[in-house]
C-alpha cells in the first residue's frame, strides 16, 4: 500500500500538467466555438483567439515563475488550478451576457466584429488561460531537486503538457462537441480539471469537481436567440454552429456561426422563388436551353435551390454537395429539401467533383465558410476541373458575397474565370451578392441575355431580373487566382473592415 501511495504521489505533478496542456488547448478550441454564433469564425476572429491566449500564456508562463519561487508548495499550486477550473466551468453560463453586450456595444463601431471579437475573447480566457499558464513553470519548481537534473525535468514536463495538448486538440473537436455540445464540453473539461487538482489540496477538494460536473445536468437551452423570431432548430457539427428560425409570417431562415448571412430560406408561401440570390440560379436552364439536363450544387446548404429546381424544373436531376451532415439534416427536417430530384453528398465540393462525375448542364458554387468562399473553390485549376465536367453547352454560376461598393474578390474571380471560358458574365444581383457566370459555349452567352427576356412560366421574374443585370466581365482587371495564390481571405477582409470604416470616420 505504501508502494502504491507512493507511485501516486509521484504521479500527481506529471497527471496534472498533462490535463492542464489537454485543458489549455481545448478550451482554446471550444472557446473559438462559443465565439462563432456571435462573432463569426473568420481568419479575424481566429486571430483573436490565438493572439489572446498567446498573451495570456506568456503572462502565465512568467506569473507561475514569479509564485512558484513565492509559494513552493503543491496545495498552492492545486488550488491555483482549481481557480481555473472554476473559472472554465462558468464560462458557459456567462457568454451569453458577456457576448451579447460586447456585440451590442460595438455593433455600429468601424471594425465591429474584430474589436467585438477582441473584447469577447479577452474576457473569456484572461483568467483560466492565464492560470493555465501558470502549471509548468510551476511543476518544474517543484520537482526540479538539484541542478544537475534540472534540464531533463523540464523537458520530461512540457513534453507531457505536449502531449496533452495534442489530446486537448482532437478530443473535443472529434468526440465531445458532436457528441453534447460546446458548452457541456467545456464543463466536462473544467471537471476534470478540477479532479486533476485534488491529489494536490486534499481529499476534501473533492466537492469542487462533483460540483463542476453536476453543471452537466443543467439545461443548457438556446445557444442564441433569433429576435423577433422562433428558433426552430439549434446544432453543432464539427464545422459550425446551426441555426434556423422561422418568422412570425412563416418565412424561415438558415443561418450559420454569427447569422450576418443568410444561407437558406424557405418563403412563407412555400413559392419555388424566394427574392434572394439563389433565385437567379433557377434561371440556368433558359440559358442552356436545357430544360431536362443535370445540375450540381456545390453548397447545398438548406437545398433553396434544389427545392425551387423541384417545382420549377421537375426532370432536372439535381446533385447536391454539402459538406455539413447537420445542415443537410436540419434543411430536410426544417426547409422542405426533400424531394425525389434531389441527391445529397455529404463530401468537401472540390474532392466530389475530382471524381467521375458528370456531365452537367450547368454547375453552380455557393459554398461558403463564412465570410469567405472556401480559396480552393476559386481558383484556376478549380475552373479547369468545372470546365471539364461540363457539357458542351454547359455554364458554371457562382455566387460572390462582397460588401457594396467593393468588388476585388469579384473581380479577382471574374479574371481567373476567363482564363478557362471563353466569355464570363457577371449580375449584381443583390446588395451584397454578385453572380457570376462562365460559358463554355460563348455563343450560348451572346443569346443569353435574349433567352431570359423572353422566359415565361414560373422562372420569368428570375430570368428577367438576371438578364437585365448581365454584363460580360472583360479580360484583366483583377488578380487571377491559383491553387498556389489565391488571397481570399485577405480580400474579403479588407473589403469587410473598409465597409465597415465608411459609417465611423477616423476609427
């Protein structure tokens, strides 16, 4: 028995580093989840958080320095530790305050959502990334017993904390979120933080952890809410946060991470054409004149097009690419995507189309990861591979969500376009979205303009909106992107932040 308590006793330090680099990183991860229904899970919102919890870590790493040589003992050590468990594990009841006021008080400030973001994140993870930070240093002090051996204690330490890491990296995003949600694995991980810390202050600690983990059976009810609307369904998926509300008329509305976009909708009155963008998608086959070809969507999102395809081209055979299951899931359930034209691949767009697919009267590219549309899907040698799974007639149709007023990245893809087809048109067809569309016949875009003006039937408001819209894209005049080199992200970026400036002068 003395063998074993003494084993434990020597494994107190080393578990409780290693659950502590687990913790870092997890929390790390599942915060940046709890930030994107609020702030998004832009390349700006990222930099937040891993700008943050480099700080925080930095201030930790040389705090836990400072009070190691203060305060060498395991129970102050522990109950640092149990601190930043705490502090965890009320972090999901304190978001949504927390977010709400930091969206509200920047909403209309120059750069909202990253100012918003950066205050967001800086009262999320101050204290328990900052006392996380604290744990290596501080073990190291205390096992560290002579000189001579100090290098290798170290180095044994932060390779466990590395390790655990590396756990605390692929855990929660593999297992635990899909699994219970980003908040309940936020507590789960403060539990067995706390757990970790008990060897170190006592048996009697043992009531922290119980506590942190009976947070587990609380409801953890709406993640956001939707106002003026009712929240008809809420997920998580390894991808992003799910949202569809409906409202008080009927319409109902897909969202994703922060809701700024719409990437769905159902009309009230259940019409094939909704007044967004996707209705001039409808339109494809009067420019094709193929009325009973073969359509891809690569983005199917809640199936807007599909469902508008089944009512408005019945024997049109539509292949829908969506790489979230939880979003195909809620547009059947919720959207009235199902439907016998209608075939779902649950696969990343460009990996789908790589394969023998095809061939397609026309092929349109609405996916995004918000704010951007995924670089990979706006490059020349994507184009290339478009091109070639196209019919002889065949047109591609992407749509370019860019701020009014800016259109580099449309310009950008509109130039990459043209060095694949022969004539590219673009439409700017609402305030914030413009379509684009690439012609491998280009005598089928000389006539095009012509065939939706003279379109009846249901797609007439459609067609005859796009085509007044159309206008040919001519060579240059934008970046042409590659697999190598294509700055989407930085684009849309810039793009965002100069119209965000344009209401706030000198911010």
């Amino acid at each position: 028995m003395t063998r074993v308590a003494g084993v434990l006793a020597r494994l107190r330090l080393p578990l409780l580093v290693f659950v502590a680099g687990a913790a870092t990183l997890a929390a790390e991860l599942t915060g940046a989840r709890l930030l994107a229904p609020w702030f998004g899970a832009s390349n700006l919102v990222w930099a937040n958080v891993i700008g943050l919890t480099l700080i925080y870590l930095s201030l930790g790493y040389w705090l836990g320095g400072k009070l190691a040589d203060r305060y060498p003992t395991m129970r102050a050590l522990g109950i640092t530790v149990m601190i930043a468990a705490a502090s965890l594990a009320i972090l999901p009841i304190a978001l949504t305050p927390i977010f709400s006021a930091a969206q509200s008080a920047f909403a209309d400030l120059s750069a909202g959502a990253f100012v918003a973001s950066f205050v967001g994140t800086m009262l999320m993870f101050l204290v328990p990334i900052t006392l996380l930070g604290m744990v290596a240093p501080w073990a190291i002090r205390l096992s560290v017993t002579t000189i001579e051996t100090a290098g290798s204690v170290a180095g044994r330490l932060y390779a466990i904390s590395t390790v655990g890491s590396i756990l605390g990296t692929f855990l929660p995003v593999l297992v635990l979120i899909p699994a219970i949600g980003t908040r309940l694995t936020l507590i789960l991980i403060a539990g067995v933080l706390a757990l970790a810390a008990v060897p170190l202050v006592g048996a009697r600690a043992v009531a922290a952890p119980l506590i942190i983990f009976a947070l587990l059976a609380m409801p953890v009810g709406a993640i956001k809410d939707a106002p003026g609307e009712t929240v008809l369904f809420e997920g998580e998926s390894p991808y992003q946060f799910v949202q569809i509300s409906e409202k008080p008329g009927g319409e109902r509305i897909l969202r994703l991470n922060e809701g700024w976009a719409l990437h769905s909708v159902l009309p009230a009155s259940r019409a094939a054409l909704t007044g967004g963008y996707w209705d001039a998608f409808s339109a494809l086959p009067v420019i094709t004149g193929a009325p009973a070809g073969r359509l891809a969507v690569l983005g199917n999102a809640g199936g807007s097009i599909a469902r508008a395809y089944r009512i408005i081209w019945p024997e049109v055979p539509v292949d829908g690419v969506e790489i979230d299951p939880v979003v195909s899931e809620a547009g059947a359930r919720y959207l009235d995507m199902n439907g016998p034209n209608l075939t779902v691949h649950e696969a990343d767009a460009r990996f789908w189309l790589a394969g023998e697919r095809g061939p397609f009267d026309a092929i349109v590219v609405d996916a995004y990861r918000q704010p951007y549309i995924p670089f990979h899907l706006a490059t020349q040698e994507f184009f290339q591979q478009v091109h070639d799974r196209l019919t002889p007639n065949g047109v591609v149709a992407i749509n370019v969500g860019t701020p009014p007023g800016d259109d580099e990245v449309v310009r950008s893809i509109g130039a990459t376009m043209r060095t694949v087809f022969p004539a590219v048109m673009e439409a700017r067809y609402e305030e914030f979205n413009s379509v684009l569309i690439g012609f491998r016949n280009p005598a089928e875009a000389v006539n095009a303009k012509a065939a939706l003006a003279a379109a009846t039937g249901a797609v007439a408001p459609a067609a005859h909106k796009l085509g007044g819209l159309l206008q040919f894209v001519t060579p240059g005049g934008g970046q042409v992107l590659t697999d190598d080199k294509a700055p989407v992200e930085q684009m849309t970026d810039g793009a965002i932040l100069d119209y965000l400036n344009q209401g706030t002068p000198g911010l």
